[in-house]
C-alpha cells in the first residue's frame, strides 16, 4: 500500500513549552518559589548562572505570543501550569493572581481557534512541599490530586486535553538518581520511592478528574527511545535490555499492563521494593491517551564499572549530533511509536515534543537558517505519516518548543525553537525550521514529499 501524503483532517498540529522555561516571573503576584527557582539560585548548578526569571517573559508577552502560534497555524497548544503560581505552598490558600494567568490563557486560546493541551506538572514542584519530602512522601499523591482539582474546577470546562506528569523518567533520574535536576538527590534508594509515587500522584489524578464528571481527555506524558546494542557481544546486548527496560518499560508496563518490568530488581539491586497490587491496579486505569516525548535514539554499550542503571551510549562514527550531545537519528519517531502499538496495543497517541538543539546563527534580515533542524522535523514528521498508515492511531504533533527557553541546567544555551528569542530585547524571530513547519501545517502534510 502507498505511503498516504497528507494527515487525518482532524489532526492536532501543536507546539509545546513548559512554564518555568517560558513564562518569567516565577515568583510575580502572589506565587510560591518552585524547587527548580530554588535551584537556579544556588551557585554554580546551571550554566552562565542563568535563572528563570525573565525567561521569554510570556507571563506578560503571553498574548502576543498567541498571535506566534496563530501565525504559525497551529490548532493546538501544550503547556504547564505551575503549581506554585495556584498553590504557593503546594496546598490550602488558592492565589487567584495565578489562576487568572491561565484562565485568561486559555480563554485567547479558544478564541483563536487553538486547542490547549495542558500538563499539570511539568518539573517544579512547589518548595513548600519538597521541604517536607517532595515525592518521597506517601502523601504526595493527595497534595497532586487536591492540586489538580483546583485546576478542573477551574479549566475543565474549557481544556479538552489534560496530561498528569511529563517525564517521570526524567523527573526520578535527573532529580533522585543523579541529582543534576531539582530536587537535586542522588540516591538509589529514593529513586524507585519517587517513581511509584509519581505514578500514584499520576492515578490520584485522574480519578479526581473521573470523579468530576469532565468529559474529556486525560493521559500522561513519558519520554521513549530506542535502545540498540553498541555490538552483538552478550555484554552489550544485556545492558541494551536492561537499558530498554530501565528507560522505555519502568513507567509504560505499570500505566498500561498494571505491573513493573521484569528485570527491576536486576536493575535497582535491594534498592527496589515490591508493590502492592492494589497500587497497581489505580495506577493502571484506563488513560485516555498516552503523550510520547522522543528525540534521539540511545547506542548503549555496556559498562564494566558502574551499575545497570548507569548507562553508556555510544555515537556512531560520522553520525550528525546535536549541540547536546544526541545523536540525529531520523527512523527514531516511528521506531518508538511503533514499539508502543506492538507492546501495548492500540493507544491513542500524541507525540508531546520532538525537534532538537542546534547551533543556529543569529537572525540575519528577520531570518534564521537552521537546516538542521528542518531535516530533523521532516525525517520526524514523515516517520509519523507512516506510522499512522501502519496503523498506529496517532493524533497529533506538538514540536518542542514554541520558542527558545530556558534549557534547565543547561540555561539558554540550548536553542530548540521553531522562533529565535533574543533573550535581551524579547524579540521572536520565526526560524526557517518554524516556516517549515507553517507550510507542513498548511498543506495537512504534503509538503513533506515522499
């Protein structure tokens, strides 16, 4: 059967930002310092000692930034709310300030025609509530569901897409694991704790949200990629597999088969804990989609030294790499999404970010030339087109990101948008990759080509 060339003609065409890396003003109008605030002000842990608070400023440039995404044609928007701003200490007292922000958001967004997709927690957790243990604590995934019923109450009624968590993977292994992200720990121990926790916030949630009677979408966004051997040597293809299930299986079987991987207690030794079943079972209910974050591919290589948790990845020789260090792999996308129909069955999808950080020039004339990332997001976008003719049920893209942002611990020095931000004046300047997308969008797909 021929590959089709255009996309189904209700197919979401998003962007997505997350709201510590754009919005600026993190503690403005009544809001509560988050764990990452409390982490770019400490000396020394994020690069050029860049903080969130200026950002891209969309806290105050949030309706001209509208206009970028009507410009761009995009009938869809994904973005965070930040707990703190709605909750300054996590709990209890509800600041209106904050909850007007993202009320007079979503409302422009209605009225332009575009969708939002909204994630309740995207990283920064409100300080108030690390101090007493964050996602260690057992009571965790009450403050989460209290939390997110504020939100419905507030949105439910227009926001037709909700998303529990991004990245809980990255949530536990930059925050609990490695201690390169708020809060920053680096424990063995307290990474499998958070991880459950995590997906029982996730649970707490979404029966929050059931419990309401809102009639529309709720799932959950967890970042894949495909891991291949270094070699076909028995050490190589073992740490692969632990690699893959550590990675791809640790938060996806739980969600959708109701169980953890075999091969945890391999990976996290007597460090990791069973479960009870019931926890299980609340973690496991029917999610209305599942958001899949994908960028690169990991070659992994195994590692005499350090523990199965630990992982080496390889780059092939004369492979195009990002400024981050990721190897550009364009079968990727598909590769992953594929992997998810064939594990766990017909999922609706959504990919929630994909594109890549690139070593774009400055705008020269109101242009940006970034062919990188425009092969990047056509190799991408096709995989997608063709994932969907081999029946994987795919509906919609949110390029990552709007905008240049602040990168986490890597500050700005990491460029992924679709518009150059000039981080002294605020000025967005579309990026060629940006008008690439716009014409993609317009031609519901054709402009890829074959």
């Amino acid at each position: 059967m021929p590959a089709m060339k255009t996309f189904p003609g209700n197919f979401l065409w998003g962007a997505a930002t997350s709201a510590y890396q754009v919005e600026g003003s993190p503690i403005a109008d009544g809001a509560g310092p988050s764990i990452w605030h409390r982490l770019a002000h400490t000396p020394g842990l994020i690069a050029s000692g860049d903080t969130g608070d200026v950002a891209c400023d969309h806290y105050r440039r949030w309706e001209s930034d509208v206009e970028l995404m009507k410009t761009l044609g995009l009938n869809a928007y994904r973005f965070s709310i930040a707990w703190g701003r709605v909750l300054p200490e996590g709990r209890g007292r509800v600041n209106e300030a904050g909850l007007d922000f993202y009320r007079r958001l979503v409302d422009r967004l209605l009225a332009r025609g575009i969708t939002p997709n909204v994630t309740l927690y995207h990283w920064d957790m409100p300080v108030a509530l690390d101090e007493l243990g964050g996602w260690l604590n057992p009571d965790v995934a009450q403050w989460f569901a209290d939390y997110a019923g504020v939100m419905f109450e507030t949105l439910g009624d227009r926001v037709p897409m909700w998303a529990t968590l991004n990245e809980p993977w990255v949530i536990v292994d930059g925050g609990y694991l490695f201690g390169v992200h708020a809060p920053g720990h680096a424990s063995l121990r307290e990474a499998p704790v958070a991880t459950h926790h995590l997906l029982l916030a996730h649970a707490a949630a979404v029966q929050r949200y059931r419990a309401g009677g809102w009639p529309h979408q709720i799932g959950i966004v967890v970042n894949l990629e495909p891991k291949d051997p270094a070699s076909d040597s028995p050490a190589d293809l073992a740490a692969t597999r632990c690699s893959h299930t550590y990675f791809n299986e640790q938060y996806c079987d739980p969600l959708l088969k109701g169980r953890y991987p075999d091969g945890m207690r391999e990976i996290y030794g007597d460090a990791w804990r069973e479960w009870p079943a019931a926890d299980l079972a609340r973690i496991s209910q029917p999610i209305d989609f599942l958001g899949i974050n994908n960028y690169t591919r990991s070659l992994t290589a195994h590692d005499p030294v350090r523990p199965p948790v630990f992982e080496r990845r390889v780059i092939p020789e004369g492979a195009t790499k990002m400024i981050n260090g990721w190897e550009v792999y364009p079968p990727g996308l598909e590769r992953t999404l594929l992997w998810v129909k064939e594990r766990y069955g017909d999922v609706p999808l959504y990919v929630t970010e994909n594109g890549g950080p690139f070593a774009d020039p400055e705008p020269v004339n109101g242009r940006v030339e970034d062919p990188l990332r425009v092969a990047v997001y056509r190799a991408n976008l096709r995989g997608c087109r063709d994932a969907i003719a081999k029946g994987v049920d795919l509906r919609g893209y949110f390029a990552w990101s709007l905008m240049d942002n602040l990168e986490w611990n890597a500050g700005f020095s990491q460029r992924f948008g679709l518009h150059h931000v000039d981080f002294a004046t605020q000025v967005r300047t579309l990026k060629d990759s940006g008008a690439f997308y716009r014409e993609v969008i317009r031609t519901g797909g054709a402009a890829l080509g074959d």
